[in-house]
C-alpha cells in the first residue's frame, strides 16, 4: 500500500451512496428512459414452440395495422458481418437474430415489430399469428444427450481433485451418499433487458444496460461489421445485471437491428415474460455427494459429482463443483461435470454461478454426515477447516474463516442449539430451527485502465468504463480515487458507464471494485507523479529537489514526505506551471504473479433460523446472521448492502425460485413474477451482516475482495439445515415448498 493511500479520509468510511438523490428524486435516466427524437417502438414477437421451425408469419396483417412501419423477420433482417452462432471463445454465446426460421427454444425472438407506438408494435406482433413444424421437444434434466463438456463455469476444469477417493471412502468409519436437485431459475432484475440505438452512417449510439461496456462494444463491432471506436454505448445506471447484463442479448441486438432497418431510432424493451428464455439463467442440477469421515469426523474422502442441463444449440455448464475444490480439507477430493442437453435457451451466468447450488449440496452433505457422526455441524466444519487450498495445496492469501465461524455463532447463539431436531418452538407452536452454512467466493480481479485529471482549482476528474448496476460503484470508485488523490470526496468528479472511456472491465464475478478501483487507484498515482515532476523540477516551489524524498499527497497538497512543513497546493504547482490540468493513465493489472502463489478467496459463515408450521408446513425464515472476511472494506454501508442482497437471494434459492416447464410444449408456464416466486417484504427476516477485519496484502494492490456474490453461498444450505432442525425432515431438492415436508 502506497504512503498516499495510507492518508486517506475516505477509504472505510460508511458514506451513503453518491447516486442516492438522483435516483430518489427521479433525475437518474434508465436505458428506457431515453427518447431519441423521431424514435419508433419494437416489440419482439416469440415462439411458443420449444424445436422446430417457423412456416408462416402474417406479415401483411401486421403491417396493415395503423401505427406500424415496419416488421422484421429472417426474410428482411439487416445483414450482418458474422454470424451470431460463429464462436471463437467461450465467452461468445449464439444468439437468435433472425438469420433463419428455426426454433431452438420457447420465447426465442422469430420476428420484430417497429411502429409508432408501443401499443401498435404490440398489436402489430399479436396479428403476426405464427404457425409452426413443430417437433417434440426434449426440456428434463438427464433427458437428452448426456456429455462430458471440456469445460465448466468460465473456463474451469471439468474434473479435479487429488488422492484416491475409493481408498478413502473404504478407510471411513462413517459414509453418507445423497443426492440433491436444484431448480432452474430465471433472470428477472427489475430493469429489463433495453436498447435505444440511433444510427448515423455506420456510426452507433446506443442506450443499453450492460455489465461489460466493452465486451459489448466488442461484440457489437464484429457482428455489425464495424470499428469498435464507431460504437458509442451509454449505461450509466442498470437495475440489476446479476450476470444476465455480462454478454450483450439478442434482444438487445434486434432492437439495433430494427433500427438500421426503418433509418430511425428504435427503442426494443423486453417484456417480462420474453425474459424465460432469450437472456439466460440458471440451469437445473443433479448432484451426487459421497463422503467418508473417521469417527472423529475428520474427512477421508470427498466426491462431488454434478450433472446439470444446457442448450442443445450452445454451451455454458453450471460449475457446482468448484465449492468443493476449495472449501474442506479431505484426504481425497474428486469433483466431476456432466452435462445433459435440452430444447431451452442457453444458461449463463447467474450471481455466484457454480459455488451457489454448489454449496446448496455441499453444506447439506456436511450436516447430514455430522448427524451420522453424532456431531455439532460447527464443530465438524472446525475439524476440516483447510489451512491450505485442499487440491492445490498453495497458501491462503488471507482467511479468516476460524473468526467469522466464532463471531456469527456468538452473535447467533449457536452454542445453545440442541443437536436433535423437532426441539424448539415458539410461543405460538411453530417449530423452530437453526442451521449453518459456510461460504466462500473466489476474490477475483481482470484487466482495468482509467484516466485521472488534477485540475488547476484543486479538484479532480476520474474516467473508466466501470457500471454500476445497483452495488455503489458511482461512490466507492470515487472514494479511492479521493484517497488516491488526497482530496476530499466532494473535490472528485466521477465519469463511468460509457464505453468511450477507459476499459473499466466487467461488472461481474464479485471483480468490479478491485479491477475498476485498482485502475483509478493507478491513474490517480500516474497524475500526482506529473504534479509532482512539475513542482520538483520547479526552482520556485518549496518542493524543489524533493524527488529522492518523494512527496505525500493530503487535502490537496504536495508535501515533502521527509518535511510535511514543506508543501504547496495543487492549484500552486498547476498556476506556476501555466497548465490547466495534468492527466495520466492507470492500469490494474488483472493477473498479478502473486495469483500463481496464493489461493485467494472471501470466505464467511451464515446461521439461519427458521419457524415451520407443524400441520400446514409453511416455512418463514425468521432470522439471518452472515459473519463475512473479504480484504480491505471501502465502503461498510454499501458492503453490507451487497451481504444482504446475496442473503435475501439464499432465502430465494432455498425456499422459492424455479421455473416451472411443461415437458410436453417446453414451454415456462409461471413467466411472470405472480407465480414465478421471489422474495418479497414479508418473506425477509432480520439480517445481520458482520464485517469481519482481513488484510491481505497478495490480493490487489487495494486489498479488496469482491462482496457481490458470497453472501447466497451457506445461506441457502443454512436455511436448508435449519429446516431439517425444525422439523427432522431431510428435503434434498431445491427449492423447499410445502409440499416437500408434508410427502
């Protein structure tokens, strides 16, 4: 950590969110809030046929409505330079955009309606009328071709491990084998899917929401045929990514389409329903758990075997598997993928993808093999604690897992809990239950640039093409860039969310702090050190000469680090010099060599309390306490928003979410949010996120791990362990409904 970073004011401190009165007050401005003069309406009309093809859309009766201007379909569809199914990488999915008739799965886009009005491309779609060649389709996990993928998540091994599993599941005095499933979950954020593009020549501007500017810049540039510097894409604010946002959709590129099309603006915004499909979710699983322990409950084998459903058209493989790779030290590990393909909409990432149905499996196995073993499920979590990544064996870059265990038992009172179940209840009769769950998340960091202006009246303009989509972005970034600077927060001007700024990286995979922020924190580093080459090499500055001594940043002034009574203001140095501004640029770099030496990752603990009625078996979660160590805090207030979010997600996962398909028309029957279930008010119970104090200095320059993505990891396993306590049933599929505990 740098001697400036170290007099900083504002890293640390709980400050409220910069955005926060324009976003009460209305002023903030959505994709959808974006009305180009001359825009027309788009609506996208889908199949309602999970395979097969188009045969007949009724184009002339759209068209003849008043109001339309245009309909595209595969017979009109603008030309593009590649092919939305060509991949070169694995972070290139297919993308339906109308280069054929064929139906791939239920809600795939198969035409566009541009009018005048919403209402008219709305009923201009309904007219289109579609008939189809429909074949049978194939949508159940395990129904279809089963393959082993070449790779899991973002890029991970398919199988990994270490020691003989067999050997040590015959040297166990105690062996559990279970099987859990967890459903599929859709994306539903609050903003959906948009685009408002405008061309002008081959030029593009375009309002979207995106966790990726430049990713989405990127791919926009190849399908369209153009450079990347003639793409202008503007996303200040999203309401929610949670990952479907990481990868520009289709629906988003057909509303760009449209637009070319007609020679007009376009605005195209998904409807609720058109989310079950076209923009990606979480894909079902099927894990099988194998795991011997000695009777001291230390672990002789574990083997974690995932089966889970993808596309029959394209690839992304829920990556269960990794929670067991890193969390528990066990003589044996063996983790294994397998994959089933299906008449569905491609899955993608989904917030803490793979480690969030992952540990689901995980944390239930542990409880229920500490009920074989006659343990608590702390003190059998203790006794298997990894001092070490268990497969590779590289050090910890920090963990303070031990201290969010003892902190949230504490804070919970675990140490009352009876170890049967069916032990406690309320004053109104319910049963009442406690579990734990451990979590963890990979504290990962990519590529980053941003630019840093000090202007000549002291005040400062910082630039990346970093998103904020609801995580506080817009103040965090801005309080490094504040320390960075020694400058008070209010000194700072904060520029994101356009892609003609420098590539902040992507919103996602709990990375967008410590890549943005380590790029502003070396920008504003780059900056001083013009500042401070200026005054130096200044015969009039007091500061002159100071170059071996080096000088410290604090309220907007150099000062000599050996003499702090020696020092000038920015302003001075900028004056004196006749320059309006100095400006530099930073980069994080996104793999440092310290990731080759160390295991880096949050870890923390969750205790859940649950009350379940004994006759209707309705489940409340009354009670969350989440214990978390992710590195350096910039921002407690907004950390703990995050923890809650990811909690409340766990609640979801646990007790919710799932998609329910007709296996007959392959069709999502609950696309909407009435009966497709998510939290709401009601169903949050008292949460309490603890911040457990971690440095590690190997992580980032900053210390920072992301808090994006832990906080469902253990939650929903807990909640899933809490409501066996109540009620002594053991439910192994996902989500926990009624009906589940009344079998």
């Amino acid at each position: 950590m740098s001697e400036r970073m170290r007099h900083g004011a504002s890293i640390g401190q709980p400050l409220t969110r910069r955005d926060g009165p324009a976003k009460v007050t209305g002023a903030a401005r959505y994709s959808a809030d974006f009305k180009p003069e001359g825009m027309l309406h788009a609506v996208m009309a889908v199949s309602t046929i999970a395979r097969g093809r188009v045969t007949h859309l009724d184009v002339a009766a759209a068209k003849a409505h008043p109001g339309v201007v245009d309909v595209m379909t595969p017979e009109n569809a603008p030309a593009l330079a590649k092919s939305p199914d060509e991949k070169d990488n694995p972070f290139t999915f297919r993308l339906d955009l109308l280069q054929n008739a064929g139906v791939r799965y239920a809600n795939q886009p198969i035409a566009v309606v541009i009018a005048e009005t919403l209402e008219a491309a709305t009923e201009g779609a309904a007219l289109l009328a579609p008939r189809y060649d429909a074949e049978v389709p194939e949508v159940e996990l395990g129904g279809g071709e089963i393959f082993t993928p070449s790779s899991v998540g973002a890029g991970s091994p398919t199988e990994e491990g270490a020691g003989d599993v067999a050997a040590g599941l015959a040297a166990a005095d105690t062996r559990l084998e279970a099987t859990y499933e967890t459903a599929a979950q859709y994306h539903n954020a609050l903003e959906p899917h948009t685009s408002v593009a405008a061309w002008d020549g081959d030029r593009l501007t375009l309002q979207t929401p995106t966790q990726a500017l430049w990713i989405a810049k990127g791919r926009l540039a190849e399908l369209f045929g153009i450079p990347p510097e003639n793409i202008r894409i503007v996303s200040h604010f999203l309401g929610g990514g949670f990952g479907s946002k990481g990868f520009i959709a289709a629906p988003q590129i057909l509303g760009i389409m449209a637009a070319k099309l007609v020679g007009r603006p376009v605005k195209l915004v998904t409807r609720r329903e058109q989310m079950f499909g076209p923009v990606g979710h979480r894909a079902s699983t099927r894990q099988t758990l194998k795991l011997g322990a000695k009777a001291d409950g230390g672990l002789t084998a574990l083997d974690h075997h995932t089966l889970t459903l993808t596309s029959r058209h394209d690839d992304f493989v829920e990556a269960c598997g990794l929670i067991a790779r890193h969390l528990y030290a066990a003589d044996a590990i063996a983790t294994t993928h397998a994959v089933s393909r299906a008449d569905i909409g491609t899955p993608l990432f989904m917030r803490a993808p793979g480690e969030a149905p992952g540990s689901v499996a995980v944390e239930s196995a542990l409880d229920e093999l500490a009920l074989e073993l006659d343990m608590d499920p702390l003190e059998l979590r203790l006794r298997n604690y990894a001092e070490v990544e268990p497969i590779t064996h590289r050090p910890f870059s920090s963990k303070a897992l031990r201290e969010c265990y003892a902190q949230g038992a504490e804070r919970f009172g675990w140490a009352k809990r009876p170890k049967q179940p069916r032990q406690m209840r309320d004053a109104h009769g319910l049963l009442v239950g406690w579990g734990m769950g451990t979590a963890t998340y990979p504290a990962g960091m990519m590529q980053g640039e941003a630019r840093a202006t000090i202007r000549a009246d002291g005040t400062a303009l910082v630039e990346t093409a970093a998103q904020d989509m609801g995580q506080g972005a817009w103040t965090v970034l801005a309080q490094i860039a504040a320390d960075g600077l020694g400058l008070g927060l209010d000194a700072v001007d904060l520029r994101i969310g356009e892609s003609d700024l420098p590539n902040g990286g992507l919103a996602g995979g709990s990375t967008g702090t410590a890549t943005a922020g380590s790029a502003v924190h070396a920008a504003t580093q780059a900056a001083l050190a013009e500042l401070e080459a200026l005054a130096v090499n200044d015969r009039a500055s007091p500061l002159y000469g100071a170059g071996n001594a080096g000088t410290v940043a604090q309220n907007g002034r150099l000062a000599r680090r050996d003499d702090p009574t020696r020092s000038e203001s920015f302003s001075e140095i900028l004056a004196r010099a006749d320059k309006a501004s100095v400006e530099a640029k930073g980069t994080g770099a996104g793999e440092p060599a310290s990731r080759k030496t160390y295991a880096m990752h949050a870890h923390g603990a969750v205790y859940a309390e649950v009350k379940v009625d004994p006759d209707l078996g309705q489940i409340r979660v009354t009670r969350l306490v989440g214990a978390f160590a992710a590195g350096r805090i910039v921002n407690p207030r907004l950390v703990r928003s995050q923890y809650y979010g990811g909690m409340i997600w766990g609640v979801s996962l646990a007790l919710h979410e799932h998609a329910v398909l007709d296996t007959r028309s392959g069709r999502v029957m609950n696309p909407n949010l009435a009966e497709y279930h998510v939290p709401v008010n009601a169903d949050v119970p008292s949460l309490e996120a603890i911040l457990v104090e971690e440095h590690d200095p190997h992580v980032n320059p900053l210390g920072i791990k992301g808090v994006g993505e832990i906080g469902i990891t253990g939650t929903a396993g807990a909640i899933a362990n809490a409501v066996w306590h109540a009620t002594g049933v053991r439910v192994r599929h996902f989500p926990i409904t009624l009906d589940k505990l009344l079998t």
